[in-house]
C-alpha cells in the first residue's frame, strides 16, 4: 500500500504549487464577485438617477410643447359681411373658421340674418349664443326684394319719411311693417314674394326667407302642406296660402341632369343621385321614375314625392 500510494518529492512539489495556485484563484474570483456587485449596484444607481432626470427633462419638454397660451378674446360687434380676419381671431373664431367664411364671402355668399352666420361650419351652439349679441348686418346686404318689390303707396310713403328723416337717423328708419291677412284672405304661396308672405299671420322675415328658399330648390310648390318640411313652421299659416293647379312648377330632367344638379332638389340626397346615374349608365334612358323602385334608397312615398318634380 505504501508503494500504492507512494509519490514523488517532484510530484508532490507540483501538486503543492498546483494547490496553491487554486487557491489563490479562488481567492481573486471571491474579491472580483464582490468588487463586481458593488460596482453594478453602483452603476444601476447612477443609471436610475440619469433615466430620472431624462423623464424630468421629457416631461419638461411636453409640457413646454403642450401649453398653448390661451388666446384672448375680444367681443365687439361685428358684420360676418365685412369683418376682417383680426377682427374674427379676437372674436374666438378658429383660423380654419375665418378661411370658411373668407371663402364664403369669395364664392357670393352673403349674411342676411345672424341665423346665416349660425350656419359657419363647427360653430358650437355655445359660441354662436356668444356672439349672437354683437352681430350687425348691414342693410346693403338685406334681399332687395324686401326693399322693391313693396306696393307703391307703401314705398313712396317709406320714401317720404325719409326725406322728412334727418341724415343722421335715416339708416335706423325702420321698414313699415305689413299689415296681416284676416281669416279667409289667401295668398299664392308660388308667386308671393318675401314681403308679401309677411303678411300671413305667424310668418315672419325669417319664415318668408326659407320659404323663398326652399322654394327656389323645390322648382315650385305642388302643395301648402310641404311648408311643414320646413323646421318648426307653425301649422296655423297653412290656410293663408294657396297653391293653383296650373301653377308653373321648374321640372328636373331625370335622363341628362348632372349629379350635382339631381343633389340640389331637397328629395334627392347624394346616394339616390349616384344610384340614379348609375342606373342611367347600365339600363339606359329612364322612362317612368317607377322604374327606380327597384334601388334600395326610392321607397314609394319618396318616388310619389318627386313625381310632379320630375321630367324624361
């Protein structure tokens, strides 16, 4: 067993150096373990301390980026007409809402009523109670029918106040107001101008304007009764106004009018027009508007609607 395990003074000389070599690795490993821990709690520290700052910093920065000062308003009375972009900014109009009523006023467009103004695209009811108050509309831009197309003795009578009027006060003179129809007196509702629709009792300038109005994009009343199409038309007008059988009634030609054109009749909307056009473009001439009962968006009491409207 001696000789078994017997090893030589070189060997054993190795192995002690081997051992000791070991060790001292084992020893170096320990201390860099823990030199290494330190370091990277230290470096997670100074890493959690910089990624704080930068939220700090961004946080800043949107902050910086979001807080739009708030624009000051100025009310002060106003014509939609002729007022300048200055003018609307401070009202508290959008810029996008000063470029509509620019455009607006470019294409002809004109305010006659502060209910027109009402009417600017993404006006909230809030703002538009706001401004209600200041609007001004100039008499220039009043329909002139409501100006010539008074009886005679009503305009020279007007006439004479004026002249009898000092100049300073001569454009608050006020329009004679019409006098009222009594009950059984009518009026042709297809002839009948704004001045003279004043006069049926409940019909104001602001109903006689839509139904000139809506009038003009109809091509004529067949029927009194398509005046309660009309919002909030009071029913108790409808006796005072007459419609005659041989009324003229402006007729739309089915077969060669344009989408736009078929979109502008009040019983038309965009979907019925394209159907239309697109029904023209496979089948042909259209002969009889019956023929569209078959389109999803014609339902029977639409078609008999537009029937007296329509023309091949």
């Amino acid at each position: 067993m001696k000789n078994l395990f017997h090893i030589l003074k070189n060997d054993r000389q190795a192995l002690l150096g081997l051992l000791v070599i070991a060790v001292a690795i084992g020893v170096l490993l320990f201390a860099n373990e823990d030199g290494k821990d330190s370091s990277d709690i230290m470096e997670e520290d100074i890493r959690r301390t910089e990624q704080a700052q930068n939220t700090t910093a961004d946080d800043r920065r949107k902050k910086e980026y979001y807080a739009v000062p708030e624009k000051e308003i100025h009310l002060q009375t106003f014509d939609p007409n002729t007022a300048d972009s200055t003018v609307l900014l401070g009202l508290g109009l959008q810029p996008w809402q000063v470029r509509n009523i620019y455009k607006y006023r470019a294409n002809g467009g004109i305010y006659t009523c502060p209910e027109d103004f009402a009417r600017l695209y993404g006006l909230t009811v809030k703002k538009y109670r706001e401004l209600l108050p200041y609007i001004r509309i100039s008499a220039d831009y009043r329909p002139a029918s409501e100006v010539y197309s008074t009886p005679h003795q009503v305009r020279t009578n007007s006439a004479l106040s004026r002249l009898s009027t000092p100049d300073s006060s001569r454009s608050n003179t006020a329009m004679p107001y019409p006098q009222k129809l009594r009950q059984g007196q009518t009026i042709p509702l297809n002839l009948s101008d704004t001045i003279t629709l004043r006069k049926v009792p409940g019909i104001g300038a602001h109903f006689a304007r839509k139904i000139v109005r809506y009038r003009e994009r109809l091509g004529g009343f067949v029927s009194n009764s398509q005046l309660l199409e009309i919002e909030d038309f009071p029913e108790s007008a409808l006796p005072y106004l007459t419609v005659r059988s041989d009324d003229d009634i402006h007729k739309l030609n089915i077969n060669t009018a344009t989408n736009e054109q078929l979109r502008r009749h009040p019983y038309i909307n965009y979907m019925m027009a394209r159907q239309i056009c697109d029904y023209r473009r496979v089948h042909g001439k259209i002969n009889d508007i019956d023929a569209l009962r078959l389109l999803p968006t014609f339902k029977p009491t639409t078609i008999q609607k537009l029937k007296p409207y329509i023309t091949y």
